[in-house]
C-alpha cells in the first residue's frame, strides 16, 4: 500500500482551544486506531504523533493536520468519534474526508497575519527540546554566547527597536542596557508570565506552544545584563505552562543549555520557576518581586526601578513572555529583519487574543500598524451571528473601549494611546449591539476593585467608590452629576495612585465614557439600558401573537415565573422572574421580549 | 498549639523537607500545604509556625493575600467557571448563577452543605477564544453552556452515589 512508503505525520491542536474541546481524547483514539490499524495496514512507523501548540484557529477546535509525504490535510471541529474514520478513508485508502476538512475561509484567517513568535507553533513540540533545535533552536544562544559581547547584544535589540509586549512599551535594548550598566555582584533576569489580564492568553500560549524560545530569550537576556540566574513567575492558574517549562528547563540543563559553563563558554545560569497565586497586581514588576520574595504582593513606589534595585536589591530585567520569546528570532534573523514590520515607532509583530463575538476566535500575530479592521473582519471573519460591531475592548482593565466609528485606526502604540486606550498585553475584546457599555465598564472595576492591593489610598478607596457609582448607575438610581463625578475621581486617582493598577484603572469608565456617553445618560435620566442587559432596568414578558404554548421556557424557568398551559399563551409573573433570561435564550418563536 | 495525628504529622513532615531542599519561601509552602490537605487547615500553620520559628501573622497576611489559598476544606468535585472578560460578555455569569441554583448554594457561600461541590470564579483560565470557559476537576471545557454543564454535574452526582 502506499501509505507503507509514505512519512505520515498527524499533528493535533494541543493549545488552550484543542485542550477545552477535547484534544488529548482526539489524540487518544488516533494512538489507539494507529495501533490496531498498525497490525492490518502496517502504517507504525512512518507516523509519529506530534502534540503542537496552539493553531490560531480555535474557534474550529480542534484542529488536526494529517500529513502524507509531502500532501497536508486539515481538519476542522475534529470529535474523538470521528478519528476512525480519517484514519480508515485518509491513512488507509488514501481518501481525504473531504466534508471535514477546511476551507478557503480558514486560510483567510491566516493571510493578513506575519507570524514571529508564533512561527514555529506547527513545527515544535513543546515536550521535545530536539524538535526545537531542528527549526533553528537555540542558535541564536550560541551565536550570541560564543561570538558577540553582551554590548553588542544589546545593540542588535536595541536596533531592533522592540518594546516591553507587557503593556507599558518600554524599549527592551534600553532596559538591558541600563542593567547591564549598574555595577553589581549579582543581578537577575525575571520572566513575566502572571498574564493579569482576564480575557487573554498569548502568554500561556506562547509558553504551552514553544517554552524554549522564552527559555533562550532568558538565556540571551542574561547574558546581555550580565545576570546568572533567572526566575520565571507564572500564574498557577496555568498548570499546563508550568509543566512544559519545567520539562523544558531540564531538557535544556541536559543539554547545557543551562547550567554552569554553557555550551562551553565562561557564561553560567539558571532558571528556576516561581508559581503566582492568584492576585493580579503581582503582575506590576515591584509586586511581583516581592512575591517571588515570599512576601504579600505589594507594589512599591519607583524610582528606584528594579534595573537598579530589584530582586532581594540586586540589578534585574523583568520582561514579559512575548518580549523574551521575540529574542532568539531577532538574533537569528538579525535586527533589520524585526525592523522591517511594524510603523515608525511600534516595531515588529504583536500576538493578539481575539475573543467576544467574532466569528473567528484565536490567537492572532499580526504587524504592528495593521489596521484595526483587517483584525476584525478579515482575520476575525466579522461579527457573529449577524449582529452589529460595536466596540473592541483592548489591554483589559488598563485599557479602553474603541468604538466602530474608529475601526480604521492603526493598531500600535501610539494610534491605540491616543484614541484612549492602550495596546497592553494583547487582549481584544470584541462587542456587539447586545453588549452595556456601562456594565462592562462596570466589570473592569470589580474587578480593579477587589484586585487594588490597599496600599495606597486613592486606589483602594477611590474605585470602591467609582464602583459604587457605577452600581447605582447600571441599577437605575443615578445621578444627576454622576457621569463627571466618575471623570473627576477617574482623573484624580489615575494620577495619585502609587502604581499602575490604580493609575490605569479608571480607563474602562473613561473611554466609555468618552465614547458612549449617551449610554451612561440613558442609563441616569430615562432608567433605561439602551443594549438591554442591566437586569434592574428591564423587564421580561412574552407576546402573545407569537407564543405557541410550547412550554420550553416554563421548564428552563429556574423560580418557576412562567405559567400557562399547553398550546396557549403562556405568561410571565414579573415579581417572581430572576431576569436570568433562559426562556428569551431558549424560546425559538422570539416570543419572549426584553424592555 | 493545636495537636496533630502521627499521620498528619508525616504529611506535615513531608512539605517541610520539600520546602527546605527546594529553598522554598511562604508562598510555595502554603502551596505544598494546601495542595496536600485540599486546603489550608489551622493546625498546620500553627505547626510550621514553630518548627520555621516564623509568627503565624505572616502566613496569614500571605493566605489573605492570594486568592488562591483557601481556609475551609472544599467540596470533593471543584467546578471553576472563568468570569474573565471573555468569558463575560459570553454570558458566564448566568452560567454561575444557574450552578449555584441547581447546587443550592447559598449566598456568601461556595460549597454544598454535603461538600460534595464546591463551585468557584477565576479571572481567566487563558481559554478565552472558547468562551464561557469551565474546569470541572481539573478538566478544562470550552464553549460551556447552562445545559451541558447541568448534565455534566449530574453525572457526578451519579458517580457519587455508586461508590
Ligand atoms: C497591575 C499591573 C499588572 C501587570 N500585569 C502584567 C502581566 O500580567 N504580564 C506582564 O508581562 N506585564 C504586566 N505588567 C507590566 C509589568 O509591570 C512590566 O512592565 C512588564 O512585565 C515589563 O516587561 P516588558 O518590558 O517586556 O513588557 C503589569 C503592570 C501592572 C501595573
Ligand atoms: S476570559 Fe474566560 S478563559 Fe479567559
């Protein structure tokens, strides 16, 4: 047959979507197929099963590419059942199941994307420290280790002209360059992986996808600033980065990749691994030292900045996932290279998490300066279900809502921070007609709220206070005055908060504000919810014309509000309703209304 | 300070040897501590209080500190449901408050009387393209709705009750 002669690869999406759509079951019943397959069509050895980060696509999760010689297939929306039958019709008759593979609208999703750190996702195994080396792993270490000096290291990154992928932007060469300056016995590199931002996930991405370009970036980092030990502070939330890192870093110590006398050189470090705990403000550099120190996450007030002062006092860097990961590529391929995408000011590509209500949901790397509407439409695939574009939602609670008049503004540092938002971390939110823009600013301070570490006062008191407003406002009770009474606080706590939690988080309220003012007035003079989603200020009941008495919504009612018989008319008891809205969701004759 | 079992004593023993061979510090060993126990029981802070000769006050300004250390022994199935902003503006609210009905969680509380379920939030899992996001026993599911997430407790409610 074939097959027999035939490299068969199968690569299954293992990235956050493959995982939460059932992957490893996908996987399992391939191993097993093959296996008994093996026996009858002899296709064993050729075929190894390869567990690849993330795709991108996760929307279509999960995703499986099979490969034959040189031919590579990709399916869509892949079910553990379904593998039998690839692998009966594909590897055995050498049939593509045509009606589950991809179409032209899934390389749509990949045309206008310029993939860096996420160029190797389908190459690598993240388990497999050989897989790395095979597409270039690693050489920028020895490039670096054995042929540059660390200035000149640093001069390649500064060159390149990236920025902190962290949220703040700061020019990484610069960093190094100021650590490597200060004098010190001993200094430190720390990698950034507590991704705060509650709705993005690039970081354990990039981690879970290719650990070991994080690790290298570390690795060249450490030798730029002259530190010789590194620590990686991931959240625990992430159980699986934290185990692809810790099998990375020792396959990398077997290797001498870590350890003392690297590759052979003079150069000795180490990285160890710090597990967060839940509290996003250990994100901001200061507190995420003193955690590592054991300590309760508290940030401190700067200068002096970490470079100088950092962890247990000595030099460190501290620099997010992305940036590290970008590193070993701008080595390899050299600083005109990374250069040459991006604009003027933001250089290079960012990866983005697009989620909300795009069609196409996953993790996207684009060039800096793309425009905002290529991300949504052409990349995204546009709004799902028919509804309207009504904001996007980036750099989380730091950031802003930019609204769809401005779906033509660049993507970058600069356009984003001057329409009030910021490029953050990476996290884009997109929303629809059906989404409050009060309550989702509302959202933000909850959760800025119970996050603020208490430290300092104008955040600690100033968002309960900013979200007590908001909770009167989104329950029907505003004010008269209250929408500039949150510009007033939101300005005064942006500049006497002791760090950027506080100094960022009156953001969501005012870009929303700026843009959907009329929302918030809405809200405080009619007592109305213009996108129907504050439960105080509307009202479930059903219409008559169309109800068919099919009692759908009289079962999912959970506080037994709904009462009718069969066939007719049913009604809803408004005292008893918990606005839950189950009977609008499931009701197919859209004859429950909201007002 | 309080007593403890012989048993507990060894588990005690074992976080401690942990912590001293990796040069651990207060965070990783409550994390040792309550990944041993399920939570974090008084007893044993007292315990590790005297044996590091460090003032109980310390621990607890850590365990108050992150979310992620819990006081109070927990349900025997965890359902974490994501309320990231992702999983928000998917409905992931409706989501917890229809688990907590079903469960009949009361409020200010997040377990069942019988500890059978303790539900929680989380700011993001990191699963945000498949939003409303569920871990159920360390599992991760995406694209959850009220439905499935209803029958999946159920049938651990089923397997509950066979054994
Ligand atoms: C409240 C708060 C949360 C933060 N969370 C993160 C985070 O989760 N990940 C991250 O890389 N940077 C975070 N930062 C930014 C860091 O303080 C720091 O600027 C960054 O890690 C530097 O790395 P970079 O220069 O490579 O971006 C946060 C900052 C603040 C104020
Ligand atoms: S917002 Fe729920 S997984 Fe990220």
């Amino acid at each position: 047959m074939k097959t027999e002669k035939n490299d068969i690869k199968i690569k299954v999406c293992m990235g956050p979507g493959g995982i939460a759509t059932g992957g490893a079951d996908v996987i399992k019943v391939f191993k097993d197929d093959l296996a008994s397959a093996n026996i009858k069509a002899k296709i064993g050895k050729g075929c190894s099963l390869h567990k690849v980060g993330c795709f991108g696509l996760c929307a279509r999760d999960v995703l499986v590419d099979v490969i034959v010689g040189k031919n590579k297939t990709t399916y869509q929306y892949v079910k553990p059942d379904m593998v039998p039958r690839i692998v009966k019709e594909h590897l055995i008759e050498n049939n593509p199941v045509s009606e589950w593979t991809v179409g032209d609208d899934y390389y749509s999703f990949y045309n206008k994307q310029i993939k860096v750190v996420l160029s190797e996702f389908s190459e690598v195994d993240p388990e497999d420290i050989d897989t790395y080396t095979a597409v270039g792993g690693y050489e920028a270490t020895k490039k670096v280790l054995t042929k540059f000096t660390p200035e000149k290291t640093i001069a390649i990154i500064k060159k390149s002209g990236i920025r902190g992928r962290g949220g703040a932007g700061f020019p990484t060469g610069v960093k190094w360059e100021i650590c490597r300056k200060v004098e010190s016995d001993q200094k430190f590199i720390i990698c950034n992986a507590d991704e705060g931002d509650p709705g993005a996930f690039m970081d354990r991405a990039v981690i879970e996808g290719n650990p070991h370009s994080v690790i290298e970036g570390m690795i060249i980092g450490a030798y730029a600033i002259g530190a010789t030990k590194g620590y990686v502070y991931v959240r625990a939330e992430y159980p699986l980065a934290v185990e692809r890192l810790t099998i990375a870093i020792k396959q990398a110590r077997g290797k001498n990749l870590l350890g003392e006398n690297i590759l052979g050189t003079k150069f000795n470090f180490d990285v160890r691994l710090k597990l967060g705990a839940g509290a996003f403000v250990c994100g901001e550099e200061t507190a995420l030292i003193a955690s590592i120190e054991g300590q309760r996450g508290m940030p401190r007030a700067k200068p002096p900045f970490p470079v100088h002062s950092g962890l247990w006092g000595k030099p460190t860097v501290i620099n997010n996932v992305e940036t590290l990961a970008n590193v070993p590529y701008i080595i390899r391929k050299g600083a005109d290279w990374f250069s040459s995408f991006g604009t003027e000011k933001s250089k290079g590509t960012k990866v983005f998490a697009l989620t909300g209500k795009v069609k196409n949901t996953g993790l996207i790397e684009v060039p800096m300066g793309i425009l905002l509407r290529e991300i949504i439409y052409d990349i995204g695939g546009g709004i799902e279900g028919g509804k309207a574009f009504k904001a996007v939602q980036t750099g989380g609670p730091s950031g802003g809502c930019i609204p769809a008049e401005l779906v033509d503004i660049n993507v970058d540092y600069e356009s984003l921070a001057k329409v009030g938002s910021i490029v953050g971390s990476g996290g884009m939110v997109v929303l629809d007609d059906t989404d409050c823009m009060v309550s989702i600013a509302k959202f933000f301070l909850e959760f800025t709220q119970a996050e603020s570490c208490g430290k300092c006062v104008p955040c600690r008191v100033g968002t309960k206070r900013l979200l007590e407003i908001l909770d009167r406002i989104t329950a029907g009770k505003g004010r008269e005055g209250d929408i500039e009474l949150l510009e007033d606080l939101g300005n005064d706590i942006k500049l006497s908060s002791l760090c950027g939690l506080g100094q960022t988080a009156p953001n969501p309220i005012l870009s929303t504000i700026k843009y959907f003012r009329h929302e918030y007035e809405a809200h405080i003079k009619e007592q109305k919810c213009p996108a129907k989603v504050c439960k105080d200020l509307i009202e479930y009941g059903i219409l008559e014309e169309f109800c068919k008495g099919c009692g759908a919504c009289l079962r999912v009612c959970p506080s037994k509000a709904i009462t009718g018989e069969k066939k007719k008319p049913h009604i809803i008891s408004v005292d008893v309703c918990i606005k839950c809205g189950a009977c609008f969701d499931v009701c197919k004759f859209k004859a429950v209304k909201k007002e | 300070m309080l007593e403890v079992s012989p048993e507990v004593e060894k588990k005690l023993d074992g976080v401690l040897q942990k912590h001293i061979t990796d040069e651990g510090n207060i965070i990783s060993l409550l994390q040792d501590m309550q990944e041993a126990f399920g939570y974090i029981p008084e007893k044993a802070v007292g315990w590790f209080s005297k044996k590091l000769d460090i003032p109980e006050s310390r621990f607890y300004g850590v365990i108050t500190f992150y979310s992620q250390f819990h006081t109070h022994p927990r349900g025997r199935n965890l359902i974490t449901a994501c309320c990231g902003t992702a999983c928000h503006v998917k409905g992931s609210e409706r989501l917890i408050n229809s688990l907590r009905r079903e469960l009949n969680i009361v409020e200010e509380e997040d377990t069942t009387d019988d500890r059978k379920f303790t539900v929680e939030k989380v700011a993001c899992i990191g699963t945000c393209s498949m939003a409303p996001a569920v871990i159920i026993n360390k599992k991760i599911y995406g694209n959850m709705t009220a439905d499935k997430l209803m029958k999946m407790v159920k049938t651990l409610e089923g397997k509950k009750n066979e054994d």
